[in-house]
C-alpha cells in the first residue's frame, strides 16, 4: 500500500524545511549535546504537526514556529532535568577550529550558556537579529521589559569569568 500526501502534509514539510535552521537555533538555546539536540527538534516537530491545523495567523508564521519551539524546549528542558544523565566527554575535539573569532564566537557561546534558560532564548533571539517586538511575542513579554532583561543579560554576560 502507498502513502499518497495530503496538500497539508505537503505544506507542513515546506514550511519545516524552511523554517528548519529557526527550530534548530532554539533547540540549541537549551543545549549544546547534539543527540538532545536532535531530541529536542523532535519534540518541537510533535507538537507544530499538532498545532498545526489550529494556527489561525494571528501572528506571523515564523512568530509561531519560534513560540512552539520555545515553549517545547522549555518544557523538554524541565522534564529532563528530573533525570538528568551524566555526559560522555571526549577530551579532543577532532573539528576544533582555534582562529581567534572562533575563540571569540565560542567564548561567547560558553557564556551564554551559563545564563538562566529565559535570558539565554532573549539573548540569543537578539543575536538571530529579532526586533524586540518579535522578541517579546516569542518569549510572551512586554517590548520594554525585552530591553531591560537584554541591558541586564549583557551586563551579567561581562561578570561571567570563561573558566
């Protein structure tokens, strides 16, 4: 027996494979392990199939795609932190590039990841290049309180030592 698609699994697959690198972007705000990476685009990919038929456009697309993703991971996050494993770490890393805007880039990474799940997702929505009104839709916040937290979170990125 084969499996025909639908015209809106044919539209969900096109707006996933667009939308695809946005998923992936808030799936590693809450962690840099590629298999929970990977676990996490599941999930998020679960529950835009199933909110899918209700978006009713009251924001835009990507609004959405971001807020499910978000607010997934989040949850996710929650759940595994009641069981959380201990890592396998390899003491090379074989693809290690060391330019010193990778360094940088990676020193900013490291910090950031040190910062509450919730000031993570608005810094590194800022670093997407949001506008802050998208911002503040996505993470479910006023515009004014989005700059504030940004102005702080930058502030505390400058304590955070890279040790």
């Amino acid at each position: 027996m084969k499996y025909t698609m639908n015209p809106q699994d044919i539209e969900f697959e096109r707006i996933i494979h667009e939308h695809k690198s946005t998923i992936y972007t808030v799936c590693y705000m809450f962690s840099k392990d590629a298999d929970e990476v990977n676990d996490l685009f599941q999930e998020v990919l679960i529950n835009l199939w199933k909110g899918y038929a209700s978006f009713k456009g009251e924001s835009k697309l990507e609004t959405w795609i971001w807020r499910v993703s978000f607010n997934t991971c989040s949850s996710e996050k929650r759940k595994r932190r009641l069981h959380e494993d201990i890592p396998l770490a390899m003491d090379i890393n074989l693809f290690c590039d060391m330019d010193d805007d990778t360094q940088q880039i990676q020193m900013l990474y490291r910090r950031i990841h040190r910062l509450k799940p919730f000031d993570r997702a608005i810094v590194l929505l800022w670093l997407e290049g949001l506008p802050y009104e998208e911002i503040a839709a996505i993470i479910g916040i006023s515009v004014k309180n989005v700059s504030v937290r940004l102005y702080r979170i930058k502030e505390e990125l400058k304590k955070i030592s890279d040790q």
